[in-house]
C-alpha cells in the first residue's frame, strides 16, 4: 500500500512547517495530524514525515517512541484508556477493570477479534476528582460505575456494527 | 464555613465562563488593557515581584523574580511558555482553568508577554486534555477577533501571537526544559541548568515557562493592585490556591482557598469530611512528588509553601490526596513507584535504574513475599538517586518511597508477617 494522506491533512502539514521559528517544532503537530488521520504513526508514515524535515527515520522513531498516546501500529476503533494511577486506585478502578474485561473478553493490551475496542490502562489523566475515570479515543468518561460502563460498551457496540467498522 | 477570596474561581457559575463575552462581562481584559496603555514593562515586573506571588506549578518560585532574570539585552527574541502539561497524578486544577476560566489564562498571558517584550508565546498543553484544548484555541480565536492578540495590539504598537501546541502524553513534558526540549520537536529531556532558560531556554532563546495558574492570577494583581495580593494569606505565601483534592472524602474537587489556611479545613469544612466513615490514615498535600502527611500531621498542617517545609513536606502541585483506613499504603505505594518507573525518561542512570529496582522490590511485598532487608533496600535505592540526576523526577520518585517506609513501616511488615494484605479491602494481587 502507498502511502498517501488526504488533501485536508497535507494542508494541515503546510501550515505546520511553516509556522514556527525553527521548523523541527512541527514535528510533534505533524504527528497528530498523521495519527488523526490514519489511527497510528506507522513505518510508512515514519519515512514520509523524516522525508518532509530531512531527518533521519532513526530520529523521527526516537521522538515518535517517547509519548504514549501516539500508536505505531492501528489499535481498535475505540482504545479505552483506563486510569492506574493513584486517585483511581483509591476508588477502586480494579472494579471496573475486571468489568471491562469480562464484557470486551480481553486483557489489557489486547483488542477485540472485531477490532471495535483496545484496553490499555493509562497513567493519571487530570480527572482525579471524579475517579474512577477512562478516556475513549479522546473523550473523558468520569465517575464511573459498573452500570455505566456497560451501558457505554453496548453504545459503541451498536454503533460500530451499523456504521462498520 | 469561612469566606474565601476568590481570584481564580470567582465566576465560574456561570456556565458560560469560558467565552469571552463572559470573562468581560464580569470585568474582565481590563488589567492587560491597563498593563499596555499605563504602565512599562518595568512597572509590572516591580507589581509582580511586590505581590509576593509564588510559581503554582509546585516548585513555588517567586514569580517577579523569574521574569526580572529574562535577559532583556539579548538581541535573541524572545519566548513565553505557559505550562498546561498537567501531570502531577491527583492534580486537576489547570484543567479547570482552562476548560472554565480560559481567557483569564489567555489575559495573563498578554501581560507576561507584554512585560518580557515577547511577541510569540506557546500554550504547552498536555495531548490528553482535549477539551483545554479545544477551548484555549477557541478563547485565542475570539482574543484575535476582538483586537486582543495579532499586530498592534489596541493600537499601542504591541504584538504578540499566542500558538496553543498540543503535547501527546509524557509526564515529563511538565518538567520546564524537558517542556522546551518537547517544544522543539526533540524527546522532552530535561536539560542541564544553568544556562537557566530565562538566558538560555527555547531555541537557544530567552524563556519564561510559568505555570497556568500562576498566570491566570497575573491579571487580577495588576487590576487590584499588588498591595491588595499580598495582604491575603501568609507574608512569603501570600494569595488564594487552587487545591485538587482526591481519594477518600466525600466531596472531591478543586477548591479555592487563601493560603495559609489549615489543611483540615479543605477536608472537613470543603470536602465534607472522609467518605463512608473512614478514618483518616494519611494525606499527600501536593502531589506524589511530596513526602506524606500522617492524620496526626495533618492536623496541624498549614497550607502555604513555608508551613508545609516546616513540617516536612511541600505544598508542591496542589494535588491533595487522601488515604482513608480502607486504603493498602504498601500498594499505594507500588501504584505511585510504577507511575515514576514508566516516566522516568532513561536519561540519567540513577532514575532509570532506581525507579525500575524499586518497582522490583516492592512487587513481592504486595504479593506477600517481601522480605524485612529489602525494605533498607529499597531506603537505599531511594535515597542513591536523590540528588545526581538532570531532573527533579528522581527526588520526587524518592519522595513516597521514603515517607511511605518511615511513616507506614508498621504496614509493610505485616505485609511480611501475613504474607499480603490481611486487613484492607483492596486486596487483589
């Protein structure tokens, strides 16, 4: 497969490459708006953003590993990224990491065999007053419970078999 | 309960708080307009430094100060970083700055700008925070409408641009030269200071990095004067404090209180109290990077950068965690090693490899193997990667590994005795 990105994305890229004092600042917006796009930063984009600063892939690779919420490899349409840290701990997430795991049959790390979800557990995401808490894709879902939980999972369910995956 | 002032979260009742037409509704973008058209960039450097205003992204360094190191003869330009990679686990008070208060962060931010003759200035915000965001971009388009930012700025001959740069999820971003490492498209390392970045920071450029909340509280100094600031709370800690607090109260949240205000106050009379009956076992008072309070401790800490070194701890991010007796401090503090060991960036020997054998070793106290020399060990551990490193990251790793040993060792050697945990409710692993 070739790669290629849309007209919108290239037009984002532009403007990045352009607008800092030292061009090297795009990188990490560039990133973004490759990962916004294709769900992941892969080997193929890798040399096409080394391409486009006149680094090396070694240098793009290195930055690129440093910072979690960037994917190298295509996850599920909904990554649940659920707090560990320390104010999640002390409301109990263990519970609704069980529950997530009993309803999606997965461990973390893993995605479902259709492809819909991914779980990870993330550190502290800035919600601690209203832990326990997960981010799907880029959304907050705070003060959770098992019942909500459930009812959120079925949601998307739903939603990826009408609108594919 | 007692009346706080409210400097930050004044008007965060009205639900639309965040729009411009809000914040100036409720006087708001008078002090930058004041700041340009009045007074030189000197004058509002000697406002700040009089206001006794200290740095509220934890390390509590006085804020005039740091903007009269900027080195003003350099014929470098120079750059403002505004710190939103909130990351200190337990602290959400950026957040709601910039999901709700947006624009006087943005106004703050003009004035900083203005004083340190900056004309391109950056909100670092961390990748996970969408919503800030999505709405600082929004206030910084409805600033640029309005004549707030762009080219001659309300006609005095000032500009400035404000570029809202998301990062994508390091902890370490949050350190303010690993920030501009970040900022400059490289890992986000943390550098060797000095050249300290006030001389030598962004680009090789003249760098001021304040904390959000620091410079959300610039425009209500200006507008009141610093004499007014400095009136409320302590002397050497003067102002109000945004305070997160989380774990086992019935109501967390974040909380605006002047300094120098009794740290049991925030949980009983604001927070109503532990949750369910719990009685309290401990507090963290500013996020894991600061040694923990015991309940006895507690009682008589005061909440103000001065008052908590006294008692041995620090008032740090304003992450207030608090432990009930339902909670397992052996794997709170497994929870918390874990969470430096997977931030620590690799750079400095002492942190990687200190942060890893300690995760190590105290994994088998969790599983109920521990063993009694291993908690001298892990002392050892600590206290071998305080102190050597680029960073602070390993003394604040060092921190909780310490108090938690000293102040809870009684926890840790039941551990051993009962082979786990016997007594608390989370007891899976």
């Amino acid at each position: 497969m070739s790669f290629e990105l849309s007209e919108k994305a290239k037009k984002e890229i532009e403007r990045e490459l352009g607008r800092y004092p030292v061009k090297d600042s795009a990188l990490l917006p560039v990133f973004w708006i490759v990962h916004n796009e294709r769900g992941c930063v892969d080997d193929e984009a890798v040399e096409y953003i080394a391409g486009l600063f006149d680094f090396s892939a070694a240098k793009v690779l290195g930055v690129l590993s440093f910072y979690w919420m960037l994917r190298r490899k295509s996850a599920g349409k909904y990554v649940i990224s659920l707090c560990k840290n320390i104010s999640c701990y002390l409301r109990e997430y263990e519970n609704i990491l069980t529950h997530l795991q009993d309803l999606l049959k997965v461990q973390v790390g893993e995605t479902t065999k259709d492809g819909v979800f991914t779980l990870q557990l993330a550190e502290c995401l800035g919600s601690c007053g209203t832990a326990p808490m997960m981010m799907v894709n880029n959304r907050y879902y705070e003060d959770l419970t098992r019942e909500r939980v459930t009812e959120l999972v079925e949601g998307w369910r739903k939603e990826a078999m009408t609108n594919g995956k | 309960m007692r009346e706080h002032k409210k400097i930050l979260t004044a008007n965060l009742d009205d639900p639309e708080s965040h729009t411009l037409k809000s914040y100036e509704a409720h006087g708001g973008y008078k002090a930058f307009q004041k700041a340009l058209k009045e007074m030189t960039p000197e004058e509002i450097i000697e406002e700040m430094k009089k206001s006794g205003l200290r740095g509220r992204g934890g390390a509590g360094f006085p804020t005039g100060l740091k903007w009269s190191f900027m080195d003003k003869k350099s014929p470098k330009p120079k750059y403002l970083v505004n710190n939103s990679d909130e990351s200190e686990p337990g602290t959400f008070k950026d957040r709601l700055l910039m999901e709700r208060n947006t624009h006087q962060m943005l106004e703050g931010m003009i004035i900083a700008a203005y004083a340190l003759d900056v004309h391109l200035a950056f909100v670092y915000i961390r990748g996970e925070y969408t919503s800030c965001i999505e709405n600082t971009e929004r206030a910084v388009e409805e600033a640029k409408e309005k004549g707030y930012l762009g080219k001659n700025i309300l006609g005095t001959g000032f500009d400035l641009e404000i570029i809202v740069y998301k990062g994508a999820g390091a902890y370490i971003c949050g350190d303010e030269t690993g920030m501009l490492s970040s900022l400059e498209g490289k890992r986000g390392y943390p550098k060797v200071k000095p050249p300290f970045p006030a001389i030598q920071g962004l680009f090789g450029c003249p760098t001021v990095v304040n904390n959000t909340e620091t410079l959300a509280t610039v425009p209500w100094i200006l507008q009141n004067g610093s004499d007014t600031y400095a009136k409320i709370g302590p002397e050497k800690s003067p102002g109000t404090r945004l305070f997160c607090v989380s774990g086992h109260v019935k109501k967390p949240g974040v909380y605006e209180l002047e300094m120098g205000s009794p740290l049991m106050e925030l949980i009983n009379d604001h927070c109503g109290g532990m949750q369910n009956g719990s009685r309290l076992k401990g507090i963290i008072p500013g996020g894991p990077s600061v040694p923990i309070l015991t309940a006895e401790e507690c009682d008589k800490a005061i909440l103000d950068f001065d008052s908590m070194k006294e008692i041995g701890s620090h008032l740090g991010s304003g992450g207030v965690i608090v432990f009930g007796e339902e909670a397992c401090m052996v794997r709170s503090l497994l929870v918390l090693t874990e969470f430096f060991a997977d931030e620590s960036c690799g750079q400095c020997t002492p942190c990687r490899e200190g942060t890893g054998w300690a995760v190590k070793l105290l994994h088998p106290f969790v599983e109920g193997k521990g063993e009694l020399p291993d908690l001298d060990l892990l002392m050892d551990v600590a206290d071998r990667m305080k102190f050597r490193t680029v960073c602070t990251l390993a003394d604040a790793a060092a921190s909780p590994i310490e108090s938690f040993i000293i102040k809870y060792r009684k926890e840790f050697e039941d551990h051993i005795a009962n082979g786990g945990c016997a007594s608390h409710s989370q007891t899976q692993n």
